[in-house]
C-alpha cells in the first residue's frame, strides 16, 4: 500500500524523504509493518528498509535519509493518524516537532499507538 493511501486511512507511520515507506508506528511488536517488530521488515536491524539497521540507506549514521545521521536535513517524516506531525532525527539543528529514534517507543505510548 502506497504512503498517499495510508495518509486518507489515517494510519500512523515513517516515510523517508524519497517517499519510502519504513514502517506503521504502532506498540504491536507482532504487526508485521510495525517499527516495533524485531523480526519484521521496518523494525529488523537486518532489513533494508529498517531504521534499526545502521548498515542501511535508512539506518546508517551516514546515510542523508536515515534519523540518526546527526546532519542530515532530510530525515524521516513522521505521521500521526495520517497527518504530517514532524521528523525523526537526532540532528539538534532541525526546528519544528521532532523526536529522536531513541524516544520513539515512548512517542508511541502518549499517543496511544498501542494497536
């Protein structure tokens, strides 16, 4: 399912800045498209779509597309029940309604993306 269909779905999610999709932001470590799922395509630090693969284009701490390149003016977008809320990144420098990926769990329980 393409990122324009889960905006009008109202689904929360991560999209890279060259529109691929990395995964719903949701606590279900059993949904398979959730960042939270360990073994999953969007939360394996082995998959090439996963943030927690810092060998990946969007984990790597080199990488423009990935949220923990602490330089990168292109990080990940993050949407909440299909609204644009902010980024993800640990670049200090970005303004605006940011997380870090190190606060992304915790992101999730006080919104209560627990589905």
């Amino acid at each position: 399912m393409d990122t324009e269909k889960r905006k009008m779905l109202g689904e929360s999610f991560l999209e890279a800045s060259d529109g691929q999709f990395l995964g719903k932001l949701c606590l279900n470590e059993f949904d398979s498209e959730s960042v939270t799922n360990r073994f999953g395509q969007y939360g394996s630090q082995f998959s090439a779509t996963s943030i927690n693969n810092s060998f990946s284009v969007y984990g790597s701490p080199y990488s423009a597309l990935s949220p923990n390149n602490p330089f990168t003016t292109t990080p990940p977008r993050i949407y909440l029940r299909g609204q644009l809320w902010g980024i993800l990144t640990v670049n200090g420098f970005i303004y605006g309604p940011k997380i870090s990926p190190l606060e992304l769990n915790k992101w999730m329980h006080i919104n209560g993306l627990y589905y």
